[in-house]
C-alpha cells in the first residue's frame, strides 16, 4: 500500500503497524505470565490481565482491517494489477496450500459459527 501512495506515518497503516507491535506486548506479557505460573501467583493474573487487552485490542484492529484497511486495498491497484494478483494467488493457493484446502477451511469456519449460534 506504501507504495501506491499511502503513507506510512500518521495514516491508517502506521496505526495498524503500532497495534501490531501492541499485540506483540501483550503476547510477551501472557508468555511471561505462564513462565511464572506454579510458583508466583501472580502469573495468572498477568495472563488474564495481557489477555484481555490483547482481545479487546483484536476486536478493535480487526474492525479496522475489515472496515477501513481492506477496502481501502482493494481500491489502489488498477484493473491490470488486480488481474494479476488473483492470478499470483490462485498459483500461490494451487502450489503451496493445495487444491481444495480453502473450500475446506470456509466449510469449517461455516461449520463453527452455525454451532457457536
């Protein structure tokens, strides 16, 4: 995205940037908390207390992504561009991932949700 023209300070890739890096902090803070656990109770509470944020922090970054980030992505390459990145896409999915591997992933998802309801 830098480099169709959207910066990298003080626009919404440098906000993602630093919510990636506090997520970073919060996974370090759980990890640290586990370490301790069984011989400092005070390690659970770390967990719990890094664990939430890192949840609210994911909600909240999530909604970005899916309501400002992506759509503004998808909008920056021309016609051509995108032609060729669906086309980068299915070869890296038919090469790397396996044919059938993300019908199956979506089923499973699809699968989740209508039990979590």
């Amino acid at each position: 995205m830098v480099d169709r023209g959207f910066p990298l300070q003080g626009g919404p890739i440098a906000v993602m940037l630093s919510e990636h890096e506090a997520g970073r902090v919060y996974i370090r803070g759980m990890a640290a908390g586990a370490a301790r656990m069984g011989r400092d109770p005070s390690g659970a509470q770390e967990v719990i207390e890094n664990g939430r944020a890192y949840i609210q922090l994911l909600r909240g970054h999530i909604a970005k992504e899916n309501q400002i980030l992506f759509p503004m992505a998808e909008r920056a390459p021309g016609p051509e561009e995108q032609a060729r990145l669906l086309e980068a896409f299915d070869r890296v999915e038919a090469q790397e991932t396996g044919a059938g591997v993300h019908e199956a992933s979506v089923a499973l998802l699809e699968k989740l949700r209508a039990g979590a309801r």
